[in-house]
C-alpha cells in the first residue's frame, strides 16, 4: 500500500498518478467478471441488478459506461458510484488500495481479465490439482457454514433448509480460511490463482468468495462450478463487490444433473431459485445470469417441455426471451404471482409450493406468443 496520508492536498497530478496506478480495467474486475467483446471488455453492471452484461471497458480511452443505468466515467468515478464516496474518499481508497497486477508470467489476457485468463482457468479447474484445490475449497467453505451463525441465519431467512444446505453441499467463504488449508494439504496457491479461488495481487491475495454463500455444481464427485451470493446481514463485514460472483471461465448450467431422463423440466435465473427447486423435489436447473451456456443446449434438448421461471423484471423476461427462442415450441412461460419477484422469493412462504404448481399449471395451458426477433 501506498499509505497515503489523509491529508494529502488534492492536485491535478495526484489525479493523474491515482488514474495510471490503477487501470480501469483492473479495477472493475474487483467489482465483476469482464469479458472480451472486440477491443472493449463488458460485464455485469456492479451498479444495478442485470442478467444482460451492459457494462463496457474502453480501455483506450481509460473509461467505462454502462447501457443499461446510463452511467459512465472513469476509474474514480466508478469506485465512487460503487462504494458511494465522496470524490476525495474515492481517490484516498484507490491510494491505498495495491496495485493490481497479474501473477508474474501469466498471459496477457489475464490482465484484461483482472488477473485470470478464462481458457487457462477452465483448464485448470478441470486439472487433477485444480479439483484438489477446489476440494479444499469447498470442504473449507462447509466447515465454516456451520460456524459462522449470521451466515446460518441467512440461509434459514432466504427459506433453504438443512436438509437442502447438506444436500447442495453449500458453505460461506469467512476469507481468511483458504490459503492456510492449501498450504497444509500442500497444495501450490498457483493454481488456486489460476483456477480463480483467488485474486488480489501475488503480495496480497483475497479470497475470491469472502463474505458469500457459495453454491458449487458437483458432478460425479469432481467440482464443475462454484459461484457465491453476498450474504447481506449487519453482523457480517461485507466485502465491495457485486451480489453474485463466480469462478472465471466457462460457466456451466447449474443443476443440470437433475435433468436427466426428464421429459418436462423447469429453468430458473438465480442460483437461489434453483435451491428453492431443490428443497421442492422439482427438475431444474439455473442460468446464473450472463447468457446461455454453451452446454445448456445440448442438456436441455432431451426434455419435450421446458418451463421458464425467470424474474419478473425486464431483464430476466429478456433472458426468457433469449432462451425461448432457442426452446421454440418447447418453452412455456411461468408468470409468478403478482408481487411475487423470483421463485426464491416463494421459499419462505408456507404455501409458496402451491402457488408455483397453480402457475406451472397455467403455464402448460396457456403458453405466451414467443418473441420472433
């Protein structure tokens, strides 16, 4: 850290250092996933609710601006819009705040991409030690669930019973766990930089998922997937950062693995409707925002009807569109009841069962005219 005084006048040149210190780029990859599009990176908004990346780095002109909240600047006022500071504290936390840079040798995609190249962490995840790393991981993240109460509670408010959290084989990143369980297995913390369970600077690496419930996707025994939800509660120091964040790469369809032999199943948006699925018994899988994976095409094609529960805000009708479109006349639309955000939200109702079966119900016999453009 620089440790920069507090008190240090602010002049046109500390402006200028602030801004080369810390490329745009490098920065929003704290606050979400970036991918390549052309000569521009986008992403989710860290600013708003979206399942439609609208967020573009335009690394040539150190900026960014986001099509779907209209806003836009560079790298001061991002941190200023995402941390709520006043311009001269949004300067002082980028001050402090190390440099971040790729782990030495690594490609230079990395950098674009905060410090992970998304085909060499796909590799990795996959890789004997990768999933060694993911195991430690995930069996790190279990153990600290049950001992950190606030996130406990969390999970029972959001409706997920214990029987659905031993089940899904969910836990909470605390942050400060991790890199010594990796040591002690003996595990290389290079390849939980590649695989993306890390990130930071090689001086000071950060636990990607710290402060999240983490929901991996287990396939046979190996780790495909694991993405985190923030958990929000007073008693937990939240770390800056979108709801959501996942491991980089490929994204999987989560759930999938319920689809087999299925001739009707259900898609839901969130990673939380799909565990609301789970603790109903029902079919189904999740998208995780951010489009179609590749593989959902070939998952999904067994099933003769495909009931799409997205929320009910206009991005997640768009991304119903999107896949509406690729189901064709397999897809049925489930309108939620009125009030009613995302089928997560049914989970801590008494009766929230009943009233998604009376709207599947519904669905299969009034399926809505499909988007054609």
């Amino acid at each position: 850290m620089k440790g920069t005084s507090a008190h240090r006048p602010i002049s046109r040149e500390f402006v200028d250092e602030i801004k080369r210190r810390h490329p745009i780029a490098e920065v929003a990859a704290l606050f979400t996933w970036l991918a390549r599009a052309g000569t521009h990176l986008v992403g989710l908004c860290p600013l708003h609710e979206e399942t439609i990346p609208s967020f573009y780095i335009f690394r040539e002109t150190r900026s960014w601006y986001c099509y779907g909240c209209q806003r836009g600047g560079d790298v001061i006022d991002l941190v200023r819009h995402r941390l709520d500071l006043p311009f001269d504290e949004a300067l002082r936390w980028l001050d402090q705040c190390p440099e971040i840079a790729p782990l030495p040798g690594a490609a230079s995609a990395a950098s674009a991409h905060g410090g992970v190249d998304p085909a060499r962490a796909l590799a990795a995840r996959w890789s004997a030690a990768g999933q060694g790393a993911l195991a430690t991981a995930l069996s790190v993240y279990t153990q600290a669930l049950w001992e950190t109460p606030a996130a406990h509670r969390y999970l029972v408010r959001r409706g997920i019973t214990q029987e659905v959290t031993v089940r899904c084989h969910l836990g909470y990143c605390s942050g400060d766990r991790l890199i010594e369980a990796l040591r002690q297995r003996g595990i290389p913390l290079q390849i939980a930089w590649e695989v993306g369970l890390l990130v930071g600077t090689a001086r000071s690496p950060r636990e990607r998922f710290a402060g999240r419930i983490v929901i991996p996707e287990v396939r046979g025994g190996a780790i495909a997937w694991m993405t985190g939800r923030l958990v929000e509660v007073e008693e937990v120091l939240l770390p800056a950062g979108p709801k959501y964040m996942s491991l980089p790469g490929a994204r999987v369809l989560g759930g999938a693995t319920s689809l087999a032999g299925r001739t009707a199943v259900l898609v839901v948006e969130g990673a939380f409707d799909w565990l609301t699925l789970v603790k109903w018994d029902l079919p189904g899988c999740y998208l995780g925002g951010g489009g179609l994976p590749e593989e959902a095409t070939r998952m999904l094609d067994a099933a003769r009807t495909v009931y799409v529960a997205f929320d009910q805000d206009a991005a997640g009708q768009r991304m119903a569109q999107v896949l509406a479109r690729h189901l064709a006349d397999r897809a049925r639309f489930v309108d939620l009841p009125a009030g009613v955000k995302d089928v997560a939200d049914l989970a801590r109702c008494n009766d929230g069962l009943d009233r998604f079966r009376c709207c599947v119900r519904e669905a299969t016999r009034h399926p809505p005219a499909l988007a054609t453009s």
